[in-house]
C-alpha cells in the first residue's frame, strides 16, 4: 500500500477537483437545463472518478458513481429531461462521494443507506436505468464483469511524452492481457531514426485484437489516465450474442483505416498478385497490412488539445520557498546598508544589481502564489441555493471580478467570514418572495459577491437587495445587551459597525442558521487578522452592503518605517495618505481632552504613538503624524520621526505575543534590528474610544 500512496494522493487531489467541477456544472445545468456541454462535464466528471476509483482500491465510489453515470447518459442521449429534482440528486450523490472519500481514508463504515436512499430517488427520476439492488457497493466489479463475451478492436496511440510522466505502456499491455486473450501488432512506422530517437519518448504504437467479457468500460477504465493526450481508439467486432461482421476484403479495410488510398487498391486488385503483396509493393507499410488482418478499424481523428503547460506544487513547498526569499529580501538590505557605509562605487553597483534581482525575486514568487479568488466565489452558489430553499426564499449568487488574485494565504482565510456574510444575507437580507413582491421587488432575492484589485489592496463586496439594516433597531439591541451605555451621537456607520461586536445579534430566535451573535464577529476577528477593514451600508428596503479591504499579501509588503525614541514601527505603505508636522500651537487642543489634528480643513483624529505604548513623553518642538486611511476614515499616528520606506518581510509575533494590543507582526531591518508592524485597526478603534470618553468627560 506504501507504494501506492503518492498516487493515491494524486486521485483524492483530482477526486476533489471533479467534485468541485460537478457542483459548478450542476448549478449552472439548473439555470440552463439546455445546454448538453454542461450534461456531458457532469457526465466525464462522474466517469473520470469511477474509473480512477476502482483502479485505487475505492471500490464504494466505483460503485455508486456507476449507477449515477448511467442515469446521466440517458439525459444525455434526450431520453430525460434535467429538472430541479435531478439536480438535487446530483448534488447531493457530489456530497456522498466525498463522504465514501473520507470514509474509506479515515477507516470508518459509509453510511451504505445513504446512498441507497440517493439509488432509490434516482430510481424515481430515470426508472429505466436505475437498478433495484440492496447494495450500491461493489457495482464497479458487477459493471466490469459478467456480461457476454465480446472481440474489440483498440487502437492505442499514446503521445509522444507519455513515459515522461512515468507511466510504461507496458503496464498497460499487461492490463489489457489480464482481462482476456490479447493479440498485438506493434507498429513502429513513426520511430525516427536512431540519431533522433529520444530515449524517454514512446513513437510506437500498438493495434490490439482483445477477446473478453469484461465489458468495454472495464477496457475504457485502463486508459483513463491517458485517454486525453492519446489515441484511444475502441470497437466490438463480435460478440456471443451478435451476428459475425460481413467479411471485408483486405483492401476494403486498409481503405477505412486510411492505411491505403482506393488508387492504391484498384492498381494492386490489376495484378494477379495477393493484395497483400501488391499494397506493400506500392508503399504501404507492411505492419499495417498485418494489423489490418487482424480487423483494426480505422483510427479516430486526433483530439485537438493542447499540451498541459501547468504543474501541480505542493503548498508547503511554496510556503518554504517563500521563506527563504523573505530572509533574501532581509539579507539584501543588510548588504546595502553595509555597501553604503563603504565608499567603494564598484561594490554600489554590484549590491543594486543584487537588489534588483532580488525584487525581481520576490515579485516573482509572489505571482506564484497568487491565485484567482474565483476558486473561492464558486463554492458560494451551492450554499445560497441549500439555504435559500430551506428558509423558503428565492436567492440567486451573482458573481464577479472572479479573475482578481490573491495570495493563497488570504484566499484561505476567507471562507468562514464569506460563508457567515452570505448566510446573513440569505437570512437576515433577503425577504420571503410574498413579501417581496408585495414591496415591488422581483420574488427572486439577488445576492452580489464581487472582487475588485486596487493598489496593493483587494476589495470583496457582498451586497444584496433584500430588506436593509434599521439602525434604529441596532442601536436599541446594542443598549439592550450592554455593548454600549447608550446611542446617543453616534453615527449611522458607528451605528451599523456595533453589528460586528462579539455576542449581537437582531435576530428573534436563534434557529440553525444564525441568531446566536457570532457570524459578524468572526468576520471581523477574521478580517482583522488579515491586515484588513470591513464596513457596513445599508438603506432600508434597498439592501445592505459589507466592503471588504485586504492587502494582496502577507508575506512581502512595502512598509513607511517611523521612529519613537529608540524604537522602529512600521505602516504599510499602501494605507499611508501623507505625513504632516503636528505643531506645539496644535498640541494645545489635547488640554480640552480633543485628539484632532487640522489636514487642509479636514479634522482627523489622532494617536500618538508614546501615550499608546506608555511610553515616557519628550519635549519635542515638531512631531510627525502619518494620515492613515483605515477604511474609509482617515487616522493620523504620531511619532518622532518618520525614516522612510522599508521593505518588508512580515513575522508573526509567537504564542507569547499573540494577545499584543495594536501590533500585527514584526520585521527585521537591515542593520539586524526589529521593527513592529502597526495594526491600524485596532489603533483607530483605540482613537474613537479616547475621543468618546473626553466628549462624555
């Protein structure tokens, strides 16, 4: 079993991609049950992990997906029509495939009623094609075997490149011989010569004469891995319950291959000779006129595909990877340092061409990890439709911006906080269809999920138009649970912001999909965690808004390096509006308890960094405060000094560290010292709080 681990992790991995593609296309086939591409994705998508689960031991999936891409092909061939009712058993056979997946990896019992309860609705559905058996399981092996006995022609051409995959058709051979009795013509017409013969290249290919009552899916099953960069070519010359074929001349057959032209025939059928002989004198190859002997029909066109040009890469590698370029990215600038402290020009130019390859570098394992948020947008269409249906609604998910790239850290972070947007919109947003219509909406609520690129910044959008958010009724439940002593002066977007406090809730009940105050806060806390902002909009009767910022990455980001006395801090340079001088004359403002600091007419409110952090003041004539955009509110941070740019390689701060207040990370500088990474957030939420106590005061 040891060895075959690496290629049952290479199944599970592509066994998750098609269940993903059979979601994808089940929800897109229901919104057009026309369109026979998308029948046939589910239908190859079904067939694919039947033949690669029984080829790797799983045999409950072999077996169950058989029945299923039977029914298929019958929808396939116009027999049935795709409704509602066959997606819903199409989705949910995706989900118990995936529970046979992990059941058989976790050695635990599938639940086999389960999926004789999915059997017996598809029954219900297609009747002609579903059988009434008391088990799903080991379909796969009744599939393979037992049926009448049968000659098939196959043709197998492989590509070129096959063995550097690692596959020998020898073992392929083997396969087929183990399933009956093989006769093979070997052909070698387009081996090059030996001076351009590539030793890892494979130009022979075979014609096959097969004798078996297997089944030709059993036969269609051993080219699975290779049928799409290949020549498979599959026919039944005769079986125990057929007639015998008519007999064909010999030039007849070599004229449907394509092997001879029927003026090479006439000229041969002229002379008293044997055909045979005749074709071979005028050109034909000798071993396709053995092959056509032995009944190979003619060769089906090659499938136009282009080459795979991707590979597969483990995450942990990129992971490490991208470790060892942040300690480049730390190395070069200590070499700069050092180099500008050297009044040698020959090691300046050396050190920028270190520095240039170095950025060039980093942009270049950065794109590598970059990958399209779409991958996450598309699993958010199967939940809108489960829960609108089972709250009674009528919800669609609109997407767009699926092209936009993110880090694969982000995108793996963003799942629980857009599951728990959503399901609010599904919930809280999108009202009955009754009561939409009676409000001149559509009886379809729409859901938007959009991603946009900015900067160095990602926008996510989750909008839709359902009921909107009452601040009214937010403020009054925020009273209500003790999150705030009182409403009274807060704004509208402070008032819709209590909404992403840990423990609120506007719900009545709590039932199974929310009401007990924790989506919201993991949104937050997730986002937070992310370096980024949420905010809310929202109009009553039109619908609600949530606007999520994230910076493209966490590895590598370009930060404005600020100094307080002897320590270093660091802002992220896409946040960073302008830097202004904070005068003694606009100090005088901190008597009355205010934090505001003038920016051309604009009042913004400010920290200053040596009060946050306690640390002792200094009678500093001029201080600099760096303007901030958090969100959409400008922050001003107060600091000594402001150094200049920095690049930098994020580090988390450790276990010890992780409860710091207004800090998200650390960097090392390049004279080997440790810079913190600010968390703007929590510093603006620090500076409203200081500001409300001193109006209350």
């Amino acid at each position: 079993m040891s060895k075959l681990e690496p290629h049952i992790e290479t199944f599970l991995e592509e066994a998750r991609e098609l269940l993903t593609d059979i979601e994808e296309a089940a929800l897109e086939l229901e919104a057009d049950p026309g369109d026979s591409e998308l029948i046939n994705r589910v239908f190859r998508a079904m067939h694919t992990i039947k033949g690669s689960g029984a080829m790797f031991g799983f045999d409950d999936v072999a077996g169950f997906t058989h029945h299923l891409e039977t029914a298929l092909d019958r929808v396939r061939e116009g027999h049935y029509a795709v409704t509602k009712d066959l997606i819903d058993v199409v989705l949910t056979s995706r989900d118990y495939i995936a529970g046979l997946l992990s059941a058989q990896l976790e050695g635990v019992a599938p639940d086999f009623d389960e999926g004789q309860r999915i059997m017996d609705r598809l029954q219900v559905l297609i009747p002609s094609e579903c059988e009434q058996s008391g088990n799903v399981v080991g379909a796969a092996r009744e599939a393979k075997g037992g049926g009448s006995s049968q000659i098939l022609r196959i043709l197998m051409k492989l590509d070129p490149c096959v063995m550097k995959t690692g596959l020998d058709p020898i073992v392929l051979l083997a396969e087929l011989e183990s399933l009956g009795e093989m006769t093979v013509t070997g052909q070698a017409a387009d081996v090059p010569s030996l001076r351009d013969l590539a030793f890892d290249e494979c130009h022979l290919w075979w014609d096959i004469l097969l004798h078996t009552d297997a089944g030709v899916d059993a036969v269609k099953d051993v080219f699975i891995f290779v049928e799409d960069d290949s020549v498979i070519d599959i026919s039944v010359l005769g079986g125990e319950a057929q007639q015998p074929e008519k007999d064909m001349r010999l030039g007849e057959i070599l004229v449907e291959r394509g092997d001879a032209t029927p003026e090479q025939v006439d000229m041969a059928l002229q002379d008293q000779k044997r055909t045979g002989e005749l074709l071979a004198e005028q050109g034909v190859d000798q071993a396709k006129i053995d092959a056509a002997l032995a009944q190979q029909r003619a060769m089906r066109s090659r499938r136009d595909q282009a080459e795979a040009s991707s590979i597969r890469v483990a995450a942990e590698k990129l992971d490490s990877l991208m470790n060892l370029v942040g300690e480049l990215v730390i190395t070069q600038a200590q070499l700069t340092q050092v180099a500008a402290q050297c009044d040698k020009p020959e090691l300046a130019l050396t050190v920028e061409n270190v520095e240039r390859l170095t950025t060039e570098i980093r942009d270049c394992v950065l794109n590598v990890r970059m990958l399209p948020i779409g991958a996450t947008f598309n699993k958010f269409g199967r939940l809108v439709r489960d829960l609108s249906s089972e709250l009674g609604k009528l919800a669609g998910l609109e997407t767009s911006g699926s092209e936009t790239e993110v880090d694969k850290t982000v995108i793996e972070c963003l799942g629980d906080p857009l599951v728990h947007l959503i399901r609010n919109s599904v919930d809280h947003g999108i009202e009955a269809p009754d009561v939409r219509e009676a409000a001149g909406k559509p009886r379809a609520g729409t859901i938007s999920l959009r991603a946009s690129q900015a900067g160095g910044d990602v926008i996510i959008v989750v909008a839709d138009d359902g009921a909107g958010i009452d601040p009214e009724k937010v403020a009054r439940k925020a009273v209500e649970k003790g999150i705030i002593p009182s409403a009274e002066g807060l704004t509208r977007t402070e008032v819709l912001d209590l909404i992403l406090q840990p423990g609120f809730s506007t719900a009545e009940k709590v039932t199974d999909v929310s009401g007990r105050g924790v989506g919201m806060d993991v949104v937050r806390r997730e986002i937070d965690k992310l370096r980024g902002t949420v905010t809310i909009e929202s109009e009553l009767g039109r619908g609600t808004t949530v606007t999520i910022k994230l910076p493209l990455t966490l590895a590598i980001v370009d930060g404005l390096l600020t100094g307080v006395g002897a320590d270093r801090y660091v802002v992220q340079l896409s946040e960073v509006r302008e830097c202004v001088e904070l005068t003694s004359e606009q100090r005088d403002f901190e008597e009355a308890g205010r934090h505001l600091v003038s920016v051309r007419g604009e009042l913004v409110p400010y920290v200053r960094l040596r009060d946050l952090f306690d640390l002792p003041r200094r009678d500093i004539e001029i201080e600099q405060a760096v303007i901030v955009m958090v969100g959409e509110h400008p922050l001003g941070v107060v600091v000594d000094a402001v150094i200049g740019n920095v690049q930098t390689v994020i580090k988390p701060l450790g276990r010890m560290f992780s409860q710091a207040d207004y800090l998200s990370g650390a960097t090392i500088l390049g004279d080997g010292t440790v810079a913190l990474i600010l968390d703007l957030p929590h510093i603006m939420a620090q500076a409203h709080a200081a500001d409300g106590r001193a109006q209350v005061a």
